[in-house]
C-alpha cells in the first residue's frame, strides 16, 4: 500500500548509499524529465500567447516529433561509434539547454520575431534530443547491475522520474503565474544544465566490450 510506495520514492536515496557512483546517474534521471515536463503543457500555451492561431500549435509540435525522428537513429548509430557515450549525451543536453533559454528569451523578443523564434528553436531543440536519447538509454543499460539486481535499479530510476514528474508541474505552474511562461521554460533550461553536470560525473567504461556469450 502507502509504505511500498513511500519506500519505492526511498529507493534511489538507498541504492545510491549501497553504490555511491549510481548518485550521479539518479540525479541526471531527475533533473532531465524535470526539465521535459515543462514542454507538453506550456509550448502550446506559449505559441499561442506570442501570437501563433491555435490550429498552428498542432503543426509546430508535429514538426518537432518528425524532426527527433529522423535524428533519433543517427543519434545511435554515433552512440555506437563513440568510445564514451557522455562524449555524445553531453553535446545533446548543452544543446537542448541552449534552445530552452532561447524560448524562455521569446517572451521578451518582438511580437513576430518572438514566434518565429520559438518555432526555430522549438523544431532545433529535437536535433539534440534525438541525437543523445539513444546514448542516454545505452548508458543506463551499462550502468545497471547484474540480472539479480536489474529490476531493482530500474525501478530506483523510475522513482526518480516519478518524483520529478509530481515536482514539475507545481514548479513550472507557479514560476509561470508569477513570473511568465518565458521564465519557466529558462527554468528548465537550468534544469538540463543541471542534468548535463550529473551526467558529465557517470562512470563509464573507457571503450565498449563485446558481449560475453552466453
């Protein structure tokens, strides 16, 4: 009931106590779907408030997708290439929070160039996305302990994700009642600064074994 769940959210605070290098990779998981939860919600709300007509938003956002879709493949194939995945995870967040705070810019930006500014940078922000997304899952999978101890350290992630995702909302909600939509998304933008540092301190493997057989 209540104490399982209580204990799931512990669980990231107990496994990083048990290996101390996992800390950096649980704060990553945090700080990077704090960071993504902002856009859903606000990205329309913000088009449409530096001018976009309402049946634009729909448009914008499927540019998007398509944009991280067709990056999304290129961004494993150099996953797979690289000797150090954060050699390509690190690029892809630094560009992801370069775009952010040229969002939360707009809303300070000339009415037309404030709009054609969010959907440059909104379209751009995918590029990096989808170039590190593969990367980043690869990480976690060569992070994670054996068989024995998987489902465990994959639900200690999820419970990090989960607590960014309730913590999210309130903050973005109340950064943009108070100060704009535009200061929300530059909080998100610190957002991924903040999981590019943690991600920058994962240890990793200098070059990629071959499997053993089984």
């Amino acid at each position: 009931g209540w104490g399982l769940a209580f204990r799931g959210l512990l669980s990231p605070f107990r496994y990083a106590k048990d290996r101390p290098g996992a800390a950096a990779l649980f704060l990553w998981q945090f700080f990077f779907t704090f960071a993504l939860a902002l856009f859903p919600t606000y990205l329309p709300l913000y088009a449409v408030e530096l001018g976009a007509p309402r049946e634009a938003v729909g448009p914008l956002v499927a540019a998007s997708w398509l944009t991280y879709a067709f990056a999304q493949p290129f961004g494993g194939r150099l996953s797979d290439r690289m000797s150090r995945r954060v050699g390509l995870i690190a690029p892809g967040l630094a560009g992801m929070a370069v775009m952010a705070a040229v969002l939360g810019a707009c809303g300070w930006l000339p009415d037309g160039v404030a709009l054609m500014a969010l959907v440059v940078a909104w379209v751009l922000l995918a590029v990096p996305d989808g170039l590190h997304r593969s990367s980043a899952s690869a990480l976690v999978v060569e992070q994670s302990p054996g068989p024995s101890e998987r489902g465990r350290f994959m639900g200690a992630l999820g419970s990090c994700a989960a607590l960014a995702s309730v913590l999210a909302p309130v903050t973005y909600g109340f950064v943009a009642q108070r100060a704009g939509i535009g200061c929300a998304f530059l909080v998100s933008s610190v957002s991924l600064v903040l999981a590019l540092g943690c991600v920058s301190r994962v240890r990793e493997a200098s070059s990629h074994a071959p499997p053993e057989p089984a």
